[in-house]
C-alpha cells in the first residue's frame, strides 16, 4: 500500500502522455493480469489519467473499447473526475454526453449546478444523457433539470423529461405532473400525448390527481380537446 501511495503521488505529478498511453494499451488489449494491473495503477493517477483517458475516448473508434474506457473512468477517483466538468464546453457533443453519463455514475450531486449548462446544448440526445443523469443524482437541482426539460424544444427529450417525473419524489416533479394533466401554466400548450404520459407518470406515483384525471377522461369527451382523438 505505501509504495502504491508512492506510485499515485508520482503519477499526479509526472504522469504523462506516454506513460498513459502504454497503461491504457494495456489495459484494452492485454492479458487479464497485465489489463487488471494497468487499471489499478490508472485509477490513482490522479486528474493526469482522467484527461488523457477523456481525449482517448473521443478518439477511440471501437465501440468495445469506448465502453471499457468509460468503465474504467466511472472506477476512478472521484475527486480527480469532477475535473471533468472543465469538458463539458467540448464542441464535440458524444464527449460532452459521455462525460455527462460518468459524473452521474459518480452519484455526486455537487456536480448538477455545472450539469445545468448542458440544457441549453445544440444536440438533444446530450440533453437527453442530462436528463436521465438529472434523474440518477436527484435532489432538488436534479429534479429542476428534470422539470425544467419538459419545456424542451425536442419532441424526444420533452416526452422522456414527463416520463422521468414518476422517478422523482418531490413536490415540484408532483406539482409539474398536475401541471401538464391541466394544462396549468407553464404547461398551457401541453398536448395530448404529452398529457397522456403525465396521467401514467401520476399513476405510477400513485398520485390522486391520476385518479382525477381519468375521471375526467371517462366523465368529459372534450377532456383531451375536440380535435384530439
């Protein structure tokens, strides 16, 4: 244990390109033993590792080996890979949704105010890794993000935001659920399939405005609109 402290202080502050790349090669295609040692030593390497392992997988074009490498950033040092959040401004957007999917593997929920920028990014299917990340760390900055994505201007990101509501268990995702059923502000141009998965949303949260909701639906033809079916 001391001399792999000795190894990890080292690392920290002479760690370099090279070194990496010969621990990374070895660990995506060496023996098992030689794949394992080269992991051990790359997760206490310190902020060092974690950057070169992020630039490699950008460039990384197997698919098998992108995996191994996001696994192996999930395993290391948490306080190395909030560093991590410095790339969130990448301009190429499957860093940034990686990135996104690591810190919310990590459970730190220090991480959401940083997160929270990745809203406002050009490709949805980064917002969509923040939403469900938002879910993972939860809290009450997760469940703004979770809410605020409702309102997002991609059909698909906005439909698995209203899904993700039922994960939550608090008043504000409780509140945006009724919301959306009736169509209260903000939601006043909620529509019927955006309302629908709100009613499952409240029911699988066991929410009495589920109940309310099919009532209305039994109750009322003109529930969902005269020109919805």
């Amino acid at each position: 244990r001391e001399r792999g402290e000795l190894l990890r202080q080292a690392l920290s502050r002479v760690g370099n390109e090279k070194l990496f790349k010969e621990l990374a090669d070895a660990h995506l295609g060496g023996d098992d033993v030689a794949a394992g040692e080269a992991a051990e030593i790359l997760k206490h390497a310190g902020s060092r590792a974690v950057e070169y392992l992020v630039e490699r997988l950008a460039t990384e074009e197997d698919r098998a080996r992108r995996a191994t490498l996001v696994t192996l950033l999930k395993e290391m040092d948490r306080a190395s890979v909030r560093a991590l959040t410095d790339r969130l401004s990448d301009p190429r957007w499957f860093l940034v949704r990686n990135v996104i999917h690591i810190l919310g593997e990590l459970g730190d929920t220090s991480v959401l105010p940083a997160l929270a920028g990745s809203a406002r990014h050009s490709d949805p299917r980064v917002r969509k890794e923040l939403v469900a990340t938002a879910v993972k760390l939860g809290g009450p900055d997760g469940e703004a993000l979770v809410i605020a994505a409702c309102g997002d201007p991609d059909r698909s990101v906005l439909l698995m935001a209203v899904r993700s509501l039922s994960e939550l268990g608090g008043l504000p995702s409780e509140d945006a659920i009724a919301g959306i059923i009736r169509k209260a502000a903000p939601f006043g141009s909620a529509d019927a399939e955006m309302r629908r998965e709100a009613i499952e949303a409240a029911g699988r949260r066991r929410l009495d405005v589920a109940v309310e909701a099919l009532h209305d639906v039994l109750r009322r033809k003109g529930f969902l609109g005269y020109a919805e079916s």
